[in-house]
C-alpha cells in the first residue's frame, strides 16, 4: 500500500491557471485557461496523465 500524500497548489489568476502537485517526491505543474465562471473546472479539466514532471 502506498501510503504517500499528495500536495496541491493553484494560483488562479489572469488568462491561465497555473496547477502544480508534488507526490512521490516528484513535482507535476501545467498551465490551463482560467476558467472565470467556475474558476475550480480549469483545476479539473487537466488530467494528471498530462502533466509535466519537473526534477523527476
């Protein structure tokens, strides 16, 4: 089982979301479209799969 956790971060602001995750000491950022309306559906819109490792 594994037993790491996962943290998150989102700075929403302008015309793009910027997203990073750090988990398994990896950290994944990627940049979406803000989404003025809902600002969270840009958050979620993004699947993991598609982000880029930084420092793996």
């Amino acid at each position: 089982m594994d037993n790491s956790k996962a943290r998150i971060g989102v700075d929403s602001g302008g015309a793009l979301t910027d997203v990073a995750m750090e988990y398994a000491g990896k950290i994944l950022s990627t940049k979406v479209l803000t989404n003025y309306s809902t600002p969270e559906a840009a958050i979620f819109r993004k699947r993991l799969s598609r982000l880029s490792i930084i420092g793996a």
